[in-house]
C-alpha cells in the first residue's frame, strides 16, 4: 500500500495532474513497464507483447480540495483514496506481479471529474483492446456493469436594470427556466430509468443569472430532443452544452465477467453486481470499444468527492489478489 500512500500525497485536482503522471511513468519504468506520457498527459505503462490485449483504466484527477494523509489502524485516509488512485494503485501493483505474456497496459487518465473527459476520449483512440477493466470504487467483491448517461449545460442571462418591484428581474427568470424544464421531465428521480436534475451551481440577481445544470439520463434518452426543449424554454438566455454521454449497460456472459466471479468467489466473496446513477469513463470506453468491458474497484463508492475518503489495506491486498487472477485468466 506505500504505492498508493505516495499517489495520495500528490495532490491532483482536474487539470493539474501532471506531477502524479510524471511520478507513475517512472515508478511504471522501475517495474520493468515501457512507460510514457501521452499527447494528452496520461500516464501509460505496458507490460507483454502477447494476445490478448488487455486495459486497466482509472482516472489520476480528484475533486478540489486537500485532506491530510494518514494512515491509522490498517486504512488509509486522504483524497482520491476511494475516487480512485486507491483502484488505479491495484491496477498497476496486480499488473505487476501478474505471470503473464499478454500485453497489459495501465493507463492513469487525466479530468475525469470534470465536463471534457479528455483522458478517456485520447485513449478511446490510441487502443483496441481485447478486454478492458474501468477502475471505479465498487467494493472488492461487486463488479459495475451499468452506469446512466450525462448531459451537463450552462445557463447564463443578462438583462436592464428595472425596478425589482416590477418583479422582472434575470433571477427570476432563472428560477421560471428550471420549474419549466422540471415539468418536461415526468420521469425525473436517482433510478436508473429515472432522470435526474441536479443544479450544481447558481448565481442570480436582478441583472445577471447563472447556473450550472446536470441531467442524470437513461437508457435511450434522447438527447436531440431534449437540447431543444432547454434551448426553447432557455429563452433569451444562452445556453452552452459542456457534456453528453449515453448511459451503458454493458453484456454479463463473457470470459471477463466470469474471471471476475471466479476470483471473487477464490477471496470468499459473493460477488454481485451493480449499476450506477452517475456516470465514468466506461460510458466512454465502452461505446468505442467494442469488447468486454465492467467497471471494478476497492472502496466504497458512498466515499467519493467526500472528507471521509478512507480505504482499508485489507480490501486494496484483495483488491490486487483479485485483478492479478483476471489478468492471467483472460
């Protein structure tokens, strides 16, 4: 778990993960990785030669914010333990000790927690993978196989001053816009068949209106329709488009699903499975890639973006104990 205490003293918010690739590519190199970073600032270790090709994917960004790191009775306490350097540190530790002639590659991708996904975009396009593992907390024994789609927008008006007894004013408006967009949404609710209106950011006053608007979507949403209906009811306000990804639900009958099981079981775990309400790099990586594919992580996912973030070193050793198995079984 050293490797994982020195990711997490590295602090990397999206956008400045720099310092955490540049430290991986040459912890990568010392484990007898080719090792470099991309055009895009991933860092990227491969290991074999053989088929298949396997990926092991997870994000290096974190949420703003720095905690202190500690390590007290067995768990690791610090930002992005859980979301999710603890799983990419079990990517790279499994893929290391893994007996193998396959070629594995262990990639560390940049601004996950963020609109542009620019890691998971470059590297949709640099592989073609025969097999892919999405590193997200979904506890050591559970495997993710669904997670619903995004779109997130930008809501910006201004307008004259007037006197606010009159009652017009940009907040208002603001305010009119989301009850309206709320009503074209019967379905809304945290479900997976459910969508969900999240206003994450929001700043109005009589001249000046702002906010932020995420849409949790299911499956076979439409988008098209949807992005007409904000324009319309947006009015004179002007509305930017910052993400649209589609939710995924990925195949269960396949050789990766089952190494998962079948590792699982060997720790003693009943493995289940799990779809989500937010959205990863799987929505990405899933629809260019056309192989199998599951979201597989340690800790718990009730942790993210939280001052509570902890992992403890026995479920991250099963972790590794569990990827190393997968990989040499595929």
């Amino acid at each position: 778990m050293n490797l994982l205490k020195k990711m997490v003293q590295i602090y990397s918010p999206s956008y400045e993960e720099q310092k955490l690739a540049k430290f991986l590519v040459k912890e990568l190199k010392k484990r007898g990785f080719k090792a470099y970073l991309d055009k895009v600032g991933n860092a990227v270790g491969i290991k074999g030669k053989g088929k298949p090709e396997i990926v092991l994917e997870a994000h290096m960004d974190t949420v703003p914010g720095k905690l202190p790191v500690k390590m007290k009775k067995g768990v690791l306490w610090g930002r992005g333990v859980v979301d999710t350097k603890g799983t990419l540190a079990a990517m790279i530790e499994a893929a290391t000790i893994s007996e193998t002639d396959k070629t594995v590659a262990v990639v560390g991708t940049v601004e996950e927690e963020c609109p542009t996904s620019k890691g998971a975009w470059f590297l949709s396009k640099s592989f073609k993978p025969n097999y892919c593992i999405v590193g997200e907390p979904s506890g050591w024994n559970s495997v993710t196989v669904g997670y619903k789609g995004v779109l997130n927008f930008s809501y910006s008006l201004k307008r004259k001053r007037e006197h606010f007894s009159s009652g017009n004013s940009a907040a208002n408006d603001l305010i009119q816009f989301v009850n309206d967009l709320k009503k074209e949404i019967p379905d809304s609710g945290n479900g997976f068949s459910e969508t969900g209106f999240e206003l994450r950011k929001i700043e109005a006053d009589d001249q000046k209106a702002e906010a932020k608007i995420v849409l949790r979507v299911p499956l076979g949403f439409n988008f098209k329709k949807m992005k007409k209906i904000i324009k319309q009811k947006a009015g004179k306000a002007k509305i930017i488009f910052l993400q649209e990804l589609e939710a995924i639900k990925v195949e269960k009958n396949n050789l990766l699903v089952r190494s998962f099981l079948k590792s699982i079981r060997k720790e003693k775990g009943k493995p289940g499975f799990k779809i989500k309400t937010g959205t990863s790099d799987m929505n990405i990586l899933a629809k260019k890639w056309p192989c199998p594919i599951v979201t597989y992580g340690c800790g718990d996912s009730k942790l993210d973006h939280t001052d509570k973030e902890h992992l403890s070193k026995k479920e991250f050793e099963k972790t590794v104990r569990i990827l190393k198995n997968v990989i040499e079984s595929l």
